[in-house]
C-alpha cells in the first residue's frame, strides 16, 4: 500500500519559524522499559504536554488510508517510514494546538516513542528544541517482554500480543533507536534506571526535567 502525501502536505505550517521551536524532553527506551506509564503520568503535571507516537497513531481512523496503512506495519512489527511518522506528528501536534491541549507558551512537550531513529530526529529538528534526552536503561530483556505481554492484555494492542513481533521490535531498537544516544549532545543525555517500580523512576525524571520547566516557563497561574 501506499500513501498520497499530498493533502498532508498542503496543510498550514506547524510553526511560524524555526526561532519557536517546541522546547522538548525525548524519552528514549527499549519497548517494554516504561516510557509510556511514565509519559501518562507526566501528562497530569500542569504545564507538560506529552505525545506518545502509539497514541498518536491510534488515533487514526482505521479506515482512511493511513490508518490503514498503519496497521500494516504494526501488524508486521515494523516501524511506519519515517517520511510518513513525522507528517503524522505534524497533523496531530497542529490539531492539538488548535483544540488548545498542547500551549506551546507554556508547556514543555515530551515525546515519547519520537523520534525512533537518527533520520526523524533529523527531520524534526526543525520543529523541536531538545532540552534533555532521558535514555530510559533496563537491561533485562526478559523483563521487558513480560511487561509487553502484559500490555498487550490490559490495553489489548494485537501487535504486543504477538512474541515474534515484540522480540523483533526489539532488535529494531538496538539497531535504528538506542544509536540516538550518541547523535544527541552528551551533555543533554540523563541516564533513567527502568529497573525500578514506577514512583522511582517517576522521581529521576522529575529530578531531570523541573529545573528545566522551572528555567524555561513562567510559574503557570491557575
């Protein structure tokens, strides 16, 4: 299958210029090491906005055709082309903007799961300010394929379920994601260890990222 990328393409800029650039937190981690349990509870803290490329994929009408073609991917346990991913986040980070969810102003953006490979980082440069890369480090994979299993009940995300497709993703992110960490400037690399019960791994990346919302926003007023 392929796309037409044309009325993506035909759609108003996402910013005005390149000097307001989203100030940005990447979360990079192996599947199954808790970047999306950790997003979701960021995303109740006033003044962070979080995207989740699972999410935002989700979100797609099944059937037009990227969702379509979406699912082909997932399915095969293949990443969607990176042309396609960051177009996707154009047209979702616009619409949340637009419905007044994500206040670029006054909220620090996190992604999650985006940029997957030195290329998107690459082509969402022009869009981001990366102010922090959180490398999320658990070394037992076992553990990682467990937590992946269980996912895929409690959410019912056909893709996890399968065990090919999870050890695959895998070798994809050791391969095309985990490199980010020597393209990224060193100085903006904090390391997380996963290999804890949530609140603890809440409490190092909350440790990292408040001086940096504190140092770049205005106090939110309620």
């Amino acid at each position: 299958m392929t796309l037409d990328n044309k009325s993506l393409c035909q759609e108003k800029p996402v910013l005005p210029n390149e000097e307001h650039r989203f100030r940005s937190i990447v979360l990079v981690g192996p599947p199954g090491a808790g970047k999306g349990t950790q997003g979701k509870l960021l995303s109740y803290i006033p003044g962070i906005f979080h995207i989740s490329s699972g999410d935002m994929f989700r979100e797609l009408d099944e059937e037009s055709e990227l969702g379509q073609l979406f699912h082909q991917y997932a399915t095969q346990g293949d990443f969607v082309p990176d042309d396609i991913t960051i177009k996707t986040w154009q047209h979702y980070i616009r619409n949340k903007i637009e419905m007044n969810y994500y206040k670029p102003d006054s909220d620090l953006l996190i992604l999650d799961g985006i940029p997957r490979s030195i290329s998107q980082a690459e082509l969402l440069s022009p869009y981001v300010h990366v102010l922090k890369v959180l490398f999320m480090v658990c070394d037992d994979r076992e553990v990682m394929f467990k937590r992946i299993r269980g996912r895929a009940v409690k959410e019912k995300r056909r893709d996890d379920a399968n065990e090919y497709v999870a050890r695959y993703r895998w070798d994809e992110y050791k391969n095309k994601t985990e490199p980010l960490i020597d393209h990224y400037p060193q100085e903006l690399i904090r390391i997380i260890d996963a290999d804890n019960i949530p609140a603890d791994v809440l409490l190092q990346i909350l440790s990292a990222i408040v001086p940096i919302q504190k140092k770049c926003f205005s106090p939110p007023h309620f």
